[in-house]
C-alpha cells in the first residue's frame, strides 16, 4: 500500500530581525489510508507548526518552510500552485483546529460556515448545502440540528463548538484528517465523547488521522504510530505497542514517566528535569543532552542522526548507535 501523505525532511522556520527560529527541524513519516499516527511532545515542541506547514497555512513571511517535500498522493504539495492547494485544503485534506472559539466566525451562523465549506468544493447549491450542515450536525451528535443550525458559536457549548468543528472539517469526506489537541480544554467526559467520535467517522470515511496532543492516554487509545517530538525534532517514531513497551529515546522515556499507571509500582511521578530549549539558537549537539539523565559527552558536541533500528523504528540518540541497523539524515528530502 502506498502512503497517501508522506512527510520527508521538513524543516520550518521563522525569520525576526535578528534571529531565526528553528520550529520544525526535521520531521519525515509515512501515512497510510486508515491510519492514526499521534505527534506528541511538550508545548511549543513544533507539533502544530509542523501541521500548519502540511496545509501551507503558515504567514510567509515571517515563517519559510526552507526544506523537504510534502507528498499527498505522489503530489508535492510544497511546490503545488496555490490555486490547486486551496482546492485540496479543506476538501482532500482537512484540520480540526485547537480552539474552535477563535477558528469559528463568530458572526456566521454554524450552518453557514459548514455549507461553505460543501458550496465552495462540492460545487452543491445552497439548500442541497445547508441541508448536509444540518445531516452533519445530526451526526456529530448535535441535539435539534434543524434548528442549532442558525444559532451562532456563541449560541454553543465548548464541547457543541468542537462538534461543529469537526462537522466542518468532515462536510467534503477528506482523505487525511488533521486533529490539533481536538479535547483541548474540555471536561474529562466531553473528552471521551469527543475522541470515541473521532475514532468512529475515522472508521466510517477509511481516513488518515493525524492527532496532535500532549496526552499519552489518548495516544494509548487512539494511535497505530507515534511521533515524538522535542525542541522541534523527530526524535523517535515508532508502533504504539513498541513505544510503549520500549521506549528507546531518553526523552520518550522521560514523558512515560510522567504519567500516572495504576500498573505502575512508583510512589511518585517523575518529572524530566530544566526546561526545553530556545529555539533561536544552533545546538552543537543534541537539544535534549542538557536535560538528559544519560547524555555522554558526545551528546554535548556532536549531533545525532536519525537512527533506523532492527524493528523499523526511528531514534535521535546516540545511545542506539550500537544497535542501530542504519543511519538517516534528519534533513534528507528522502529520509525514509
């Protein structure tokens, strides 16, 4: 099967007077038809960069994707004229933002701003459109759509906004679903409505998923593969199963401990010591090396490849080496 995203070398940054910021410093990955690949790591980690850069939806300037290739369906979508991107953006590929309160207009009515979306790709007339908002509403578990849908976000509830939200992104049955922190700020119940939702259109359409969040647990649930991410980097990606059980990159490592298990025989919680770093400045080795309980010296001078492992994996860690069964440039276009 071939992948209908693939992701190779992609390095975003943001150019200031001055400095430059390295918020995306190397990310490839393989997306297959019907798939979730979770993306995780700490806040300003380059998850949400990253899938702005997909979309193309980052203000150039001051952000420029310097490099790597963005393949959708064997299309690059770096070099893509933007006239074909925007019929692509929303229709074959969509994105469920992290906060549907700003990413709602909030003077349209809720079913104006999904029939929108199915008038401008669908090429569907007005009442054949709104009469799909109100299907739509009816499937994402709105009660009364026939009549929510002329109310204003406003009108809706936090976890009622995060419906309409996926509503919107799902109105023209894209192929890969973008879903950024999609539980953000809402109750632990609304959460697992919201996911199990997720997880049941996904099912119903064959979707790509792409589901950015800081939480293992739902990583845990939803995932088949999983991206860890620090100070920009990839630094391992792997099958769910494999990353949980063995997690190979100190920093995986340092996230699994942080996190409460009933299974787990520790008395407290394990914190990963200092801070991430600034993102302005070059490492001369590896960015996580200052917070690493097992850095070597080596991992204070010389930066890590990406290592491929025996079982597919891929490690940013110099303790792999000895393991490893190849190496990949981190900016290699073809860094598969």
């Amino acid at each position: 099967m071939e992948p209908i995203l693939s992701v190779q070398g992609l390095r975003t940054q943001f150019h200031a007077p001055g400095r430059v910021v390295r918020a995306v410093d190397g990310v490839s990955y393989d997306l297959y038809p019907g798939r979730t690949l979770a993306v995780v790591g700490e806040s300003g980690s380059g998850k949400s960069v990253h899938a702005l850069s997909i979309l193309r939806l980052l203000p150039e300037p001051p952000a420029k994707i310097v490099s790597g290739r963005i393949l959708f369906n064997g299309r690059d979508l770096l070099a893509m004229d933007p006239e074909k991107l925007r019929e692509l953006r929303g229709n074959r590929i969509a994105m469920i933002f992290q906060e549907p309160m700003t990413s709602l207009n909030p003077v349209m009515r809720v079913g104006e701003q999904i029939a929108e979306a199915v008038m401008l790709h669908q090429n569907a007339g007005r009442s054949a459109a709104w009469a799909k908002a109100v299907g739509l509403l009816e499937k994402v578990g709105i009660p009364h759509a026939s009549s929510r849908v002329n109310d204003f976000p406003h009108q809706f509830s936090g976890g009622m906004r995060q419906r309409a939200m996926i509503a919107i992104a799902l109105s023209c049955e894209p192929d890969v679903l973008i879903a950024d922190e999609p539980t953000t700020a809402l109750d632990v119940t609304i959460q697992a409505q919201i996911l199990a939702l997720i997880k049941t259109l996904q099912s119903e359409l064959k979707m790509a998923l792409i589901l950015i969040t800081h939480n293992i647990g739902v990583v845990a649930e939803m995932a088949d593969e999983v991206s860890v991410m620090y100070a920009g980097r990839q630094v391992e990606h792997a099958p769910v199963s494999e990353l949980f059980k063995n997690p190979k990159h100190p920093y995986t490592r340092g996230l699994l401990a942080s996190v409460p298990s009933i299974y787990s025989r520790r008395k407290r919680l394990e914190a990963i010591p200092g801070q991430p770093p600034e993102l302005t400045r070059e490492f001369p080795g590896c960015p996580f090396a200052p917070r690493c309980p097992a850095a070597l010296d080596r991992c204070r001078g010389e930066d890590p490849p990406l290592f491929r492992l025996p079982d597919g994996r891929l490690s940013n860690c110099w303790l792999q080496e000895s393991e490893a069964a190849g190496r990949l440039d981190r900016f290699e276009a073809a860094a598969r």
